[in-house]
C-alpha cells in the first residue's frame, strides 16, 4: 500500500510542480522513487512532527500542496494541536499520511500501533479521514485527497497487501464501495482489515451464507446515505476495523444508525476491545489475539444472527 | 505600505487602544501588549511591506505573532494602519467578535492564527521555505515570546530554519523575562538566550526591544544579514519590559492577567499614557486625559510582589528563586 501511494504521489508531483512531500525523518528505502523522480519537491524535516506538520501548514498557505509522512502516531498523535489549529483551522492543504494503521509494526510494540487514530482524527471538523483497504483503493484515494483543497489524513497500510477490486469506477471522497450483493447480513470494513473480511466473507459464503459487504475507504465524512439504506433494509450491519472500538468507524456507523426512526438493522461493531496490546507479534499474529481476524469476525456474525 | 504613522505615534496608539481594550473587556496580558507595542509599532511603521486594502497582496510580507495572548497588539496596529475600522477594537473579547483574545486568521491583515505557543515559528518557516523554494523575495516576520521559548517546538523550527538557510526569515523575542505566574528565571532557565540561539545556527541581534532606534537599526541588520553569503535567519533578542509604558504594571507578573480597572488602575494608565503622547495622535477614548483622576490609596496593592515560585518546595536541595523584582522599578535583582 505504500508503494503504491508513493508510485502514485510520483506520477502526480511530476504534474504539478506544488504537490510537496515532507517526511519525518522516515521512508528509507519506500520514498527513495519519490526523491529520484521530484528531487525539488522532497523534504526531511528531522525527527521533528509537531514543526513537520506547522511548516507543512506554512508551506499548504502559500499554495503548495503537501504531503507529510511517517509511520504510526507520530504524524497524527504526536503533532495533534499542530493538524487542529495549524492546519485544520487554516483549511491548509495539508495531507497527512501514516504508514503502518493498527497493528501493522505489531512486533515493534505498542508505541508503533496506530490504533485510536481514526477516532482523533475524526474528532476534527474540517479534515478528511480516509483509511483505504487495498492497492486500488489506496490510488484513488491518494488521487482523491491530491485534488480536495483541504486537511486530510490518509492512513495507510504496509506492504503487501492484495489487490482486491478489479477498478473503481467514480471513485470519490465519502463513498462507500459495495463488494458483494448480499442479504439479511451486511459486513462494512475500513482499512487493511479488508483482506480479513473478505476471508470471513468466503468462508461464510462456503457455509451458505451470502452477507453483503462494503468498503469504507473514508471514514469521515461516513457515508451516511448508504448506511441508511443498508440499515432499512438489512437485519445485521457489521463494523469491521483495526482500531479500537471507542471513536472510530464503527463509532461513526453507530452515530449514524442510533438517529434513524425506521431503522431494521442492529449494529455489531468488531474492533480492538478498548484495550493496547501487551504481546509482541506480527499483524496476523495481534489480529488473531484482539479477535478482529478472519476467522473472529466469522465467529461473531454467527453468534448475532444463525 | 501605508507609512501612516510614525513608529512613535503606533506604538502609543497600541498601548492605549491596549488600555482600553482589556478595560473593556477585562481581558488578559496587557503586561505582554504593552512589551510588544514598540516591536509591533516599528515593524507596521517602518519594516513590513503591505497593502491595507488588498490585505492578500501577493508581494506582501507575512507577519506572525506566535504569542497570540498579546493579540490586542496586532489587532490596534492592523486597525490603525487600516485594515479594518478603529470603532471595531471596542469588540475585543465580545460575544459575536471577530477580535478573539488570542489572534485569528479570520480578520483582513492576519496571516496565521495562534494562540497555542509554540506554533507560530514553525508556520513562518513554512512559509519562508515555500516562499525560497519559489525565489519570492517576500520576508517573514514572527514574534516569539520568551516564556513559549519553553516550548520544545519553537527548537524544532529553529533547527530546520537554520538546516534550510531561510534568511528570509525574521524572528523576534519579546525577552520581557516574565511568563505567567513569575520570571523566567524561576520557572525554566533561559539564560544566554542569544547564545542559545547562536549555537542553533541563527544570526543573533540584541537590542533593547523598547528602544524604536534599536529596533530600526536591528531590523536593518536583519535586512543586511539575510544578503550575507551564510544565508543564515536572523532572531532579534529584544530586552524588554513587561508592561512597559505604565509604571506600576512593569515587571508586575499580577499584570500578567489582571486587567486595568475602573479606578485608579483605570486613570492613572491613561493618564500616563498622556503625559507621554507623541505629537499629532489623538486620544479617540479620552481626548483630554481624565480630569480629577481617582488616585491609589494607601491600602491599594501596587508595585508589590506578586510571585509566589518562592513558596513551593522549599524542602528542595536547590536555590529555586533566582531573580526577584524590585519594588517599583523595571530592574531585576539577580540571587545566584
């Protein structure tokens, strides 16, 4: 996923001599395409988030559009007020990118997890939050946030995750994307964790099972139209995300379910149980022990509905 | 660039639209206002390129004052130079105000909100990097306070403005030596501070920052320094005085916070301010000063200590009072 944004970001910054792109000291190796293709338009700014982020602002104000990156928290969390009143405040044009959502640096521990990122970044008026699930995803979403005048964070995975859409068609910011028809049960992911879903969705489909299932490649704004359609009409919505359960995607379905009058659906919410991880792992390994894998998501459809 | 007003004749409107606005408001940190006035006043008189009736002219110089609690500064020194209408300062702090406390990008001639210490260098290097990298020949001007010198990120901006050459960028510290509740010097050392800054890489000049010849001279150098071949930034370190102007608020850490009250906290600021009014300004709140101006008494708390670092831990191992004031005057008394 992060190759990809890069390859895209590349291809758009030898377009538009404005687009920018500021690490935070970070990237050895996945930004070296960037730095060899547009060497005047890359910047290290150190180990130094909170100024990265405000010179990032200073920068957006006087009509660049910049990129900043790094991995984990430190491009959201550690320079927090910086995106509220330097970037948010100002509109600036300022894409925040983070590689490694959830428990993607698992093994390096809990200061390298990003997994209460969606819920702050949210909190935010006037920043997009957009979490692609696979490598088209993550192109149209790069694509997207480059043209929107605007804060916007973009949380990323690593490497390789699949391919999972064939092509987006009218690919836009707030839009959900369905991936399978389905009935009575509808699974709505955010992120990496799409590569389990569509696990637990083929082994559901194996048992006899046909639940829809979307993708939410932004979680804000939420798509709310399609929520509501999905919930008049479904018996079980199903929020999948690495992240934890407080504040984040299935917090923004929750929002938007809990004010509907004529509502059929309940709403089961898979994420981290409110908790940080206290084991070291890889990703599949934390997935399997916070239960938001393949195989937990399929355990606890089943427990709702059959 | 309007050249309306002699740095004099600014820096006396700020203070006194000043006065009136946090009297009006009971707003906070005239002590912070009136130490900034003479920078503020020199920079929109005789340094800073703009258009008042075109506040987003592309060749326009950016301002930033970091130290957003001083807000009512800018906002008298905008309005006076005509940005937006005089009557308007009257709404400082007001429900339905565009004048916060603290300043706001959402007022013609304010490039960067800031409030939040800390900040403001970062948003000025950025722009001063975008501005280099396009080889505009604008300048960018940021106002720190001291005390935000505590903010680890006011380093981070220095380190990268220093590693990029931004010589187009001017910093200036309000070194009045007072943060909220005491000195500096007894609530996280900053001495040597144009050493420190030395040793960031930057072009120091320290002048006494309520001197207006100081002032032109340093942003002269200012103007000198960023021709020079090492391309570095320049920070003036301007010495000044908190609450400079009105005799019994320097150096007063109560004025930090107070406002001037009916009374004679009220009469005697103005009435100082007048005794001191440059040639051709006129008073818009009090033409004539006050007559009969009520008095301190006695029993009235003026120029009295109003730090209390000293009461706190004093079973710890170290001497933690450093500097103290002295009663009356604008003087410190160093203690170690």
């Amino acid at each position: 996923m992060r190759d990809t944004f890069v390859k895209t970001l590349v291809d758009m910054a030898k377009e538009d001599k404005n687009i920018e792109l500021i690490t935070g000291d970070l990237g050895f190796g996945v930004l070296k395409p960037f730095w060899e293709q547009v060497p005047n338009q890359f910047t290290n700014a150190g180990i130094a988030e909170q100024n990265m982020t405000t010179v990032a602002a200073g920068m957006a104000l006087e009509g660049k559009t910049v990129f900043t990156y790094s991995i984990g928290n430190f491009p959201t969390l550690r320079c927090l007020e910086q995106i509220r009143n330097d970037c948010a405040y100002h509109k600036a044009n300022v894409k925040i990118v983070c590689v490694g959502g959830g428990f993607v640096y698992g093994s390096l521990g809990m200061s390298h997890q990003a997994t209460e990122d969606l819920a702050i970044l949210r909190a935010l008026p006037d920043v997009v939050v957009m979490a692609p699930g696979d490598l088209v995803e993550a192109e149209e979403a790069t694509k997207a946030i480059a043209k929107y005048q605007g804060t916007c964070y973009l949380r990323l995975g690593r490497g390789g995750e699949k391919r999972i859409h064939n092509c987006i068609e009218d690919f836009q910011i707030g839009k959900a994307i369905k991936v399978h028809e389905g009935a009575e049960v509808a699974i709505f992911s955010t992120g990496g964790i799409f590569e389990e879903v569509q696990e637990a969705y083929e082994v559901l489909v194996k048992q006899g099972y046909q639940p829809a299932v979307y993708t939410f490649p932004t979680v804000k704004p939420i798509d709310k139209e399609l929520i509501e359609n999905v919930a008049r009409e479904f018996q079980l919505i199903v929020t999948c995300e690495e992240h934890n359960i407080v504040g984040g995607f299935g917090s923004a379905v929750a929002e938007v379910m809990a004010e509907m009058i004529d509502k059929k659906a309940v709403l089961l919410r898979i994420g981290i149980n409110d908790e940080y991880s206290i084991r070291v792992g890889n990703q599949k390994y934390l997935r399997e022990r916070y239960n938001v894998d393949g195989s937990s998501i399929v355990k606890k459809i089943k427990e709702r509905v059959f | 660039m309007g050249n309306k007003w002699s740095s004099e004749q600014l820096a006396w409107k700020i203070r006194r639209h000043g006065i009136e606005m946090t009297h009006l408001s009971g707003g906070s940190h005239i002590g912070a206002i009136m130490s900034v006035a003479d920078i503020i006043a020199v920079l929109y008189s005789d340094v800073i390129k703009y258009k008042e009736d075109e506040p987003r002219w592309d060749e326009r110089d950016r301002f930033i004052l970091s130290k957003g609690h001083a807000g009512a500064s800018i906002y008298a020194a905008l309005a006076e130079v005509g940005f937006f209408d005089v009557d308007e300062l009257k709404t400082h702090y007001q429900n339905g105000s565009r004048l916060s406390g603290h300043v706001s990008h959402h007022l013609p001639g304010v490039d960067f909100s800031t409030g939040s210490l800390g900040h403001g260098l970062s948003a000025g290097v950025g722009m001063a990097y975008a501005l280099k990298k396009d080889e505009k020949e604008n300048k960018v001007y940021v106002v720190l306070g001291d005390g935000e010198c505590d903010e680890g990120s006011v380093w981070e901006a220095a380190l990268f403005a220093n590693h990029f050459r931004l010589n187009n960028l001017v910093a200036i510290i309000d070194y009045n030596h007072m943060q909220s509740l005491d000195f500096n010097e007894n609530t996280l050392e900053l001495n040597d501070l144009g050493e420190k800054w030395k040793a960031f890489g930057w072009n120091v000049v320290e002048i006494n920052g309520n001197s207006h010849d100081e002032l032109k001279v340093a942003f002269k150098q200012a103007e000198d320094n960023s021709k020079k071949s090492n391309h570095k930034p320049t920070v003036i370190i301007a010495n000044t005085i908190k609450g400079y102007g009105i005799s019994f608020m320097q150096n007063d850490v109560l004025w930090h916070y107070r406002f001037p009250h009916s009374g004679w906290e009220y009469d005697s600021a103005v009435n100082e301010l007048h005794a001191n009014m440059p040639e051709g300004v006129e008073d818009i709140y009090t033409p004539e000063g006050i007559q009969n101006p009520i008095l301190p008494t006695e029993n009235d708390d003026v120029c009295n200590d109003h730090t209390f670092t000293h009461t706190w831990n004093t079973s710890y191992p170290e001497k933690m009072r450093r500097v103290e004031a002295v009663p009356g005057s604008s003087a410190r008394e160093y203690k170690i």
